[in-house]
C-alpha cells in the first residue's frame, strides 16, 4: 500500500513552507545578526533549547534564510557535526580538516588560508586537544610544540598569518555545530576546546546549538569546573529557542493524524469521543515538537496494518501511551480480564478489579496519574465502572463490538498486535460480503464456501459472519441486504454451520440458536408489514428446513406464550403463524427423508413435524428408514445426549451419554427399533457414537421395563 503520511524519521524542517511552529521570524533575524555584526572576531553565538524542541529545525531555517534570501552576502557556512567522530584527535582534526577544505573552493585569499589550515591541521588539532582553553588548568604549549619538533613560534606564526588573511576576506564564515548534546561529558569538553582555541579569528562565527543544562553538566563533570561559568566565558550571544505554544503543537499533530488517517481504509473517526479522549489524556503528553513527531512516526508503522479493524479513537490513545509510558501499556495488554467487558454492581470481583486499577495507577509519577486515569476511565467502562461512578451493563458489549472499541472483548487482542490475525473476520471482508446481497446466488455459494474454511480452534469462517452479522446496528445493514440474507439462509440446501462451530468459547451454544439470533436480527431490519410476505416466499422457496422449523416454531411459541414475542414477531398474527406451520408442514411432507434425517437438527426437525401435523403417516415412513443401516447410524446418534461428571479434585471432567427412549417414543416402535439397534453392534467400531448410542439405547429400554427413571439428566451407574 502507499500512504500519503510518510515517516519522518525525525527529520527537521529545511525551508519555512514547512515551519509549523512559527520559528522562521526568530530564523530571520538571527541570520541577519550573523550577516551584519560589525566587525565579529571569533564571535560565539548559542542556541538553548531541550532534546526534541525544533533546535535543527531553527538552524537549517537560518541556513535557508542566509543562501535564499540573502545569498549575494551570504557567509561561507561550515556545518561540522561532533557526534559523526569519536576521540579527541578526530574532533579537533576533522573541525579543522573541513574548515580548510571548504575555503579552499572559495577566492584566491581564501584558498591559501584552506592550504595553510590543510598543511597544519595536524599540529593545531593536537594543540587543541592539549589545551583546555582555561588558563590555570592547560598544559604548556612550548611542551606541545617540543614534541611536535617544532619550534615554539611556529603555532603562533601560522595562526597570525591565517588571521590576516581571514581579515582581508570580503566574506563571513560560519561555523555551525548542532547537536553538542548528544556527546559523552569527554567529547563535549574537546568541542568547547576546539572552539576556544580558535574563537578569536577575525570573520568567523560560531553558531553552535545544544541543551545548555546537558552541557553545562556535562562540562563539570569533565572538567570539575561550574559548567555554567565555562559557557560564559565561551559564549558570548546565547539565544533560548522559542517555545512553541499548545495550539501550534495540536494543529501540527492534528494535521499529520488528518494525513494519515485519510490515506487508510475508512473506519468510522467520532470527532466528539475523540474530543473528549483528546482533552481528558493524550494533551498532557504532547509538549514539544518530538514528541508529535514520535507519535506520527509511530502511528504510520502501526496503525495501516489495523486500519478499518479497530477504532482509531482508541488505537491512537493507546499508542499515545505505549509511546510516552510503556509500563502502563503492559500492565492494560498483560490484564485483558481487568479492562475488557463489564462487572456487576457489587461484589469481591468489583473490589478486586477496583484495588488491581488503584494499584497500577497509583505507581505512575504525580504528573501523570491524574490524565491517565481520566483517559483509562474513557477507553475503558469497565475502569469507569469500578473506580468511577458510571456503571454499565451487558446491553453496551454488541454497541461496542460494532464500534470497534478496545473494550470489547473480542477485539481487545487486536489492538496490540502489529496486523490483523488470520483468523479474524476483518471488516473489509465483512463489507464486500454485505455488496454480495445484491447478487443472491453468489451470496449463497459465499456462505457455503465459508463454512469450509476452518479456523484455528475449528470454528468455520461461516460462524464469524453469523456472529459479526448479528451484531450489525441500524445504520451497518439496509432493509434489503437483511432481506437478501434471510432468502440466504433459507435457501441453503445444508446446514449453514459446521458440528464445531457450536464450540469454542466460554460456553457451548448450539448452532440453531446462532442463526436464530442472526434472523432475529435481520427481521427486525424488515419493515413489519413486509415479514409475513418474506417468509412465505422463504418457506416457498427454501430448502433450509432446520430454519423453516426454527423460526416458525418460535413464532408458535409466542402463539401459546405471549411473553415469548420479540419484536421481530411484530406484524405477524396468530393466523399468519397458523399458514405458515401448514406451508412447512406441506414443505417437508415432499422433501427428501434421508435429506432430513442426516442434518444437524433432524431431532428438531423431527419433533416439529410431528407436533404440526398427524404424527402417523411419519412414523410411517421412519419405520421404513431404520431398516437403512447407514441412515439408521447417523439417525440415532443425534438423540444422544450429553453431560460431563467431575470428580472432586479433577480439572477436567469427563463426558457422559445417555438417551431416553421416551424421546424416541412418538417416532418409532421402541422395540422394533431395539432390534434393529442391536443388530448393528457387531458392525460398529469400539468408543465410535454410533456405538454408544446404541448401548446407550438399549441401557435406557433396560430402565425403563424396570420402572426405573428414563428421563435427561438421569445417569445409570455405568456412567
């Protein structure tokens, strides 16, 4: 992908057009004090300010000023970066190496002072290093000189003869040294040396730039002297960089956040929680002009693998904190448990969530515990709910999933890893999924093909648009995509979710529940006086008949129980419930038995059916089927149930079957379907189902001409 926002690698600005904190006016004239002091000898000029400030950015708007504007008297500008070398011969040598190579381009005059400097650049740096520029602490310069096998005039000689033709010069020279605060406490000491040893040359200026406290320090512990002092006497025009204000730091940050933010997949962007999310903890952090290049620089990294997956609000939030304090990053990443969802409203979970967030946020310095706080309270409700005094409960989870927040749950994990995992159902895939309604057929063969690919813990890619769909708000589906998916999933001609997807989770819920959910959902998207017409159609149309079974049954039950509707019933009357019973009925009478029989519902299907209509011709044909070995394997099974007994002591429990031959009673002749159960034992496969339901069935017949208890739940001792 290519973004508009480009990293900048914590690049200054180099021409005014770029100047967002208003330092260009200061540049200008500290340019024009450089082209006009009268006569300067060796004048030494500073520029103060703290790491991050904009200190190159002010020296390169100076250089622009001085070689745009006013290039006719525009100095000859050495620009010499001390922290490039290391050793003290390097740094006196390599200042006096480029002095002498850059006059040696420039005029006749010039050029013999670049030769002369070329030629004893040596002696002079080796001299500098020797001497720390303070009178009562240097070492001799005759001793120097001596070792050199020079004679004691010759130093002195060559920096008069230099000094003369430097003042015949008809142009300036500026030294520029930026960055003096980046070297060790040594190095520093052997710039300030160099600069003092060679400060008294006529037309030159030095322009230097650093953190006057680092140095100042720095100085005093290299050479056990006031540091302040030191600069002083070195120093004789020292100028503080102007600070920039609030505003024009927001509307930099803002502007880069605009840039980067609209080169991405769009993600719903809420101006107002960003407002408040904004005002309530990430200002406190911004203070210089680093510190927004640091976030931007961050957010171009981290947030276009996520885009359109989270909400940005709450991404830029947290890398606001994973940026200014990691350890509070880790303590919200490593405690998933304690910021995500919601608690109740008293209780030991309510404390100890409240003492873990009083805990952590009271081990952040005084400066920042207070923003940070109101900032977790935002992002997190369940912070908010614990320490505050809001409370929310679980109605907020589905509106937060659709906001993308780092408080649901199930979003949570994303926002801190780089990208997107695979087994999540993005929401460029969730949109080009919704544009398929307009093409029926494909949609369906969509949904098909998704309940082929597996996920890692076996869920099928299917139940994630179930899930995902189920939780779409008014404004995320039309009237008719809802319709388009209902006609879906009618129409499938098998069933819509694998066995595992009824797994997974904290609990186990049961495929038909799922997408009952979903079409509760999506009905309720369809105007009232349309609902009836649609099912018909859908009933009509359909082959899904689990689904047909299912909603109809519920409407059935709102029937009998009116404290059963829900409002996706509305517009549907006793008498419309009533035809469409008889329209599915009338559905499964033509259907294919074996068809029905093998799906993940038939028990479903099956009690229904019955229930509708004259149970008779049914069993009928059911007792036709059983004498079907292979559809008689998959029938019987799906009347096995299940539970799980664990022993005191046990982490893990162990699963247990049974079934109740009651439950069978209204399809089959219990006997004859005993007979034909125990003629398949010898055929079937030791600990395979179909085997335990068949030794399950008939432990249950067993029970039950004993006048034993048959009924779920009621476990025999083999169990």
């Amino acid at each position: 992908m290519n973004y508009k926002a480009q990293l900048s690698s914590d690049i200054p600005v180099t021409n005014p057009k770029q100047d967002a904190y208003g330092f260009a006016g200061f540049a200008r004239n500290l340019a024009k004090a450089i082209r006009v002091t009268p006569s300067p000898h060796g004048l030494v000029m500073a520029i103060n300010g703290p790491w991050g400030a904009g200190k190159s950015s002010l020296l390169n708007l100076v250089k622009f000023d001085l070689q745009t504007i006013h290039e006719n008297d525009c100095p000859i500008i050495i620009e010499f970066n001390p922290w490039w070398f290391n050793g003290h011969d390097q740094l006196a040598s390599q200042l006096l190496s480029q002095f002498g190579v850059k006059l040696r381009n420039e005029s006749a005059t010039l050029l013999k002072v670049g030769e002369l400097m070329a030629e004893y650049s040596g002696a002079l740096s080796k001299a500098v290093a020797l001497t720390t520029g303070t009178p009562w602490i240097d070492k001799p310069v005759s001793a120097l000189l001596k070792l050199l096998k020079r004679k004691t005039k010759d130093v002195p000689q060559l920096k008069a003869e230099i000094a003369k033709l430097l003042q015949t010069s008809a142009r300036r020279v500026l030294f520029i040294i930026d960055d003096l605060d980046r070297l060790t406490p040594d190095e520093i000491r052997e710039v300030f040396k160099v600069v003092k040893a060679l400060a008294d040359f006529p037309n030159v200026i030095y322009l230097l730039s650093f953190d006057k406290r680092v140095v100042a320090e720095a100085l005093a512990k290299s050479l056990n002297v006031d540091g302040n002092a030191y600069l002083e006497k070195i120093v004789q025009a020292s100028f503080a960089l102007p600070v920039v204000d609030r505003p024009r730091l927001q509307r930099k940050f803002f502007a880069d956040l605009d840039a980067l933010i609209d080169s991405l997949p769009a993600a719903k962007f809420d101006s107002t929680y960003w407002g408040n999310v904004y005002l309530d903890g990430l200002d406190h952090f911004i203070r210089k002009p680093r510190d927004v290049i640091r976030l931007i620089n961050a957010l171009t990294v981290t947030y276009p693998p996520v885009a359109g997956e989270v909400n940005p609000v709450d991404y830029i939030a947290l890398e606001f904190v994973r940026v200014f304090l990691p350890a509070a990053y880790e303590a919200i990443r490593d405690n998933k448990e304690m910021f995500t969802g919601v608690i109740g409203h008293a209780g030991p979970e309510r404390e100890a969530i409240a003492e873990f967030h009083q805990k952590w946020l009271g081990s952040l310095n005084e400066r920042d515990r207070v923003p940070v706080t109101a900032l977790m309270k935002r992002l997190f409700p369940k912070v908010e709910s614990a320490i505050g005094r809001m409370g929310y409960g679980s109605d907020f989870l589905p509106r937060w999933r659709q906001d993308l927040r780092v408080c649901s749950p199930e979003l949570f994990d994303i926002f801190f890893q780089f990208g997107v995992p695979d087994d999540h159902l993005t929401q460029a895939e969730l949109t080009k999924f919704l544009e398929l309604t307009s093409d029926l057929p494909v949609l369906i063969e969509t949904l098909k093909a998704a309940k082929q690919v597996a996920r890692s813990d076996g869920r099928s890619k299917a139940r994630d648009y179930v899930d995902r769909l189920s939780k779409l708000g008014p404004d995320d589906i039309t009237a008719q995509q809802a319709e388009r998916l209902i006609e879906a999933v009618f129409a499938l001609d098998e069933d819509l979710l694998t066995a595992a997807d009824d797994r997974g989770g904290t609990m186990r819920v049961p495929n038909s529940w799922r997408v009952m959910w979903l079409l509760n959902h999506l009905l309720e998207r369809i105007p009232e006086t349309d609902r009836a017409g649609l099912l018909r159609h859908c009933i009509r149309e359909g082959q899904s008949y689990s689904t047909m079974i299912n909603v109809v049954g519920r409407l059935g039950e709102a029937v009998s129980d009116p404290s059963k509707r829900k409002d996706w019933m509305a517009g549907i009357d006793d008498a419309t419930v009533l035809d469409l019973k008889a329209a599915v009925v009338s559905r499964l009478d033509a259907a294919d038995l074996q068809r029905l029989l093998t799906s993940d519902d038939a028990q479903l299907v099956l009690f229904n059916w019955s229930s509708w209509t004259d149970p008779a011709p049914l069993r009928a044909r059911l007792a036709l089927a059983i004498e079907d070995d292979a559809l008689l394997t998959v029938l019987l099974p799906k009347f096995l149930g299940t539970g799980t007994v664990q022993v005191l002591g046990d982490r893990v429990g162990r699963t247990t079957y049974h079934i109740d031959p009651r439950d069978l009673e209204r399809y089959f002749d219990l006997e004859h379907l005993l007979t034909r159960t125990q003629a398949l034992l010898p055929t079937l496969h030791a600990d395979s189902l179909v085997k335990i339901a068949v030794e399950k069935y008939a432990r249950g017949m067993e029970r039950m001409r004993a006048g034993l208890p048959t009924a779920r739940g009621i476990f025999d001792d083999e169990d």
